[in-house]
C-alpha cells in the first residue's frame, strides 16, 4: 500500500515533472530552479543521474 503523505520521488532514479512534489524535491536537492531543471530535463530526459551529470552536482 502507498503511503500517500511521503513525501519525495517515488522512483529515486526518474524525475517525474509531472508532480509537483517531485520538482521541488528534485530543484531543492539540485540546487537549481524549477525552471532550470524543466530545461535539463527537456535536454537529457527525466533519468536522475542524466540530469546531475548535465548540472555536474
């Protein structure tokens, strides 16, 4: 059953842009905008390590 008040990705490897939760748990930890990392995303695509390596954190 899925804990619904957890908050975070729920697929640590994919950053779901979908939800908004994600995005500001992503930009938080990233250190970037969520602007900022729609835009890496759009580059490299929703797999996490893709988009640190993009951002080089």
């Amino acid at each position: 059953m899925a804990d619904q008040k957890r908050r975070g990705p729920q697929d640590r490897s994919k950053i779901n842009m979908q939800e908004a939760s994600e995005v500001k748990c992503w930009a938080r930890k990233l250190g970037v905008s969520r602007e900022e990392l729609q835009k890496t995303v759009d580059k490299v695509g929703n797999s996490a390590a893709a988009v640190r390596k993009e951002l080089a954190v």
